[in-house]
C-alpha cells in the first residue's frame, strides 16, 4: 500500500514557516509583504479561489487586497490598474485571477505585469527564465509538485519522470523544471498529451507519475509499474448523488486502485491542491526580497 503524500499537512507547514518569517519582519517595524490580486467578473470558482488566496496571505500577516472590477471593464482600464500595481511599493506581488472575460487580450494583460511582481510565473520573461534554469518564480502548482517530491524525499535525480498533460500552468512548466540540473530535478522526462499514441508504454515506464490531463479516474492501475510515485494535479466534479452537493472532487488518477501499485500517492483532495496557495505565499514572499533587496543596494 503506498505512502499517502498529505499535501494539506505541508502547506500547513509551509504556512507557518512564512508566518514567522512575516512575524519577523513585523518586530522590525518594518513594511511586509503584499500581494494584490485582480479579479475581473462574476465566475464563482474565480471569486472563491481569490477569496482564498487572500485569506490565506492574512493568515500569515502579509498585506492583502482584492481588486474586484465588473464584467464590462475594458482592458484600457486593466491594463492601467497593473501599472498602477507595477509601481507601488506597498505590493510586491501582482496577481490578476484567469480567466479574463472574453473581450480582454490575457496575453497582453500578463505581459505588463512587472516580471518582478509575477508571482504566478506567468509572464513570457519568467517562463523564458525557467526554460533556461535562470532565477525566476515557478508557477505556483508545479512549484507544490516539486516542493512534494522533495519533502517526501522522492529522488528525482536520473528518475524517468513521465507527465501526462501538456498545459501552460502544469505540464509544460512542472517538465522543464523537472528537466533542470540540479538538486531536487535533473530527472529524465517525458511529456505525453492527447495526441499520444500508445500511453501505457510510457506510463508503464514512469518512476514518477505527474497526472495533469484533466480528465476524471484517467490513469488506472493497469497503465503504472509497482513501486512508481504518483503525483495527481487534477481536480474534476463529477456527479455523486450520496453527497449533499451532488457532486465530489477526483483527481486524474483512479486511486483507490493505483494506491494498491504506487510507493507514494498524492489523493484528491488534499494532495497538490492545498500546495498552489502556499506557494503563492512563498514566491510573494520572495519577490518581496527580491524588491526590497533591490531598493536598498
Ligand atoms: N485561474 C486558475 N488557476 C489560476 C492561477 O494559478 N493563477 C491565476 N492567475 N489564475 C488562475
């Protein structure tokens, strides 16, 4: 039966770590971090992750705000509100909360971000950064994945990493971290996606296997080897007429049965999920550093 990877326990941890550091700072009589957050129309989902977002930088003592602009704003007007952000100093990240209603270009809206205050690691400057193993700020889910990996001390090093999804916010970017030489990466990886013709032969080869396609129960237990570390990103409702609700949360994976192959299994929910908002904590933080470094020397 494999190690259950208690993604909630750690960014818990990872929260507290902050908290003290943010502690610290306050006994200086000094500015602390801040993080603004830009959300843009009515979706649910949207409100709710910013909600949380925000709660959880309190929680911590940073400085928080949300900027909640109506459906209708024009990206004139957006685009000036982050110049604004871009030049104040009481906020050090800027996070303007995807998706943008349809009328406003999100790649130009990224794009003038200050990429010191790009906390999601969306900006083209930061993805380039990454890509080439430079200095940057990972995106915050595929920064919990590695972050999980190595607090579970699962070797990555020389590792047949297999990713199967090949998005902008996870696949892509958790591959090419993965791909970089040095601790805690520098494992071989392969990227499988919907084109992919055949996937158990590669997923059947994987030491580690990060599940980022967003379908539901996708990866089952006839499709990994015995002993594989399994990583799920996914996050999909599907309907479930026992929960008041009437629908549950599921990852990717099929996970009662994979649980029974895998060493390590992150579950759904509970797994990589709580790791996406610590590290948004994390790289506010540094980019905070970062700033407040700059401004001094
Ligand atoms: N929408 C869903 N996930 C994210 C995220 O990580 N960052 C932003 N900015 N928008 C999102």
């Amino acid at each position: 039966m494999a190690t259950i990877i208690d993604g909630k326990k750690i960014a818990l941890e990872i929260r507290a770590e902050l908290k003290e550091k943010v502690s610290w700072l306050k006994s200086l009589n000094i500015r602390v971090p801040g993080l603004v957050t830009i959300l843009v129309g009515e979706n649910a989902a949207s409100q709710s992750y910013v909600t949380s977002k925000s709660k959880a930088c309190n929680e911590i003592g940073m400085l928080s705000k949300i900027e909640k602009l109506p459906t209708e704003t024009t990206e004139e007007h957006l685009l000036g509100l982050i110049d604004h952000y871009n030049s104040n100093d009481d906020y050090h990240g800027i996070l303007v909360q995807l998706p943008l209603p349809k009328h406003i270009n999100e790649d130009k809206v990224i794009e003038r971000i200050a990429p010191e205050k790009d906390v999601d690691g969306f900006h083209p400057i930061s993805v380039g950064r990454l890509v080439i193993g430079k200095d940057t700020f990972y995106p915050c889910t595929p920064n919990g994945v590695l972050e999980l990996l190595k607090r579970y001390k699962i070797e990555t090093s020389g590792k047949h990493v297999v990713v199967v999804g090949r998005s902008n916010i996870v696949g892509k970017p958790v591959a090419n971290m993965l791909l970089q030489k040095k601790d805690g990466a520098n494992a071989i990886v392969t990227v499988c996606h919907s084109a992919s013709k055949d996937l158990t032969r590669f997923t059947k080869d994987a030491d580690i296997l990060i599940a980022a396609i967003g379908k539901p129960n996708f990866i089952t237990a006839d499709m990994v080897k015995d002993g594989v570390a399994v990583i799920d990103v996914g996050i999909n409702r599907v309907e479930d007429s026992s929960s008041p609700k009437g629908y549950k949360i599921v990852g990717d994976v099929d996970f009662e049965n994979v649980s029974k192959k895998a060493s390590f299994i992150t579950p759904v929910p509970g797994g990589v999920g709580p790791m996406t908002i610590a590290m948004l904590l994390q790289n506010t933080f540094l980019a905070y550093i970062k700033i407040t470094k700059q401004k001094l020397t």
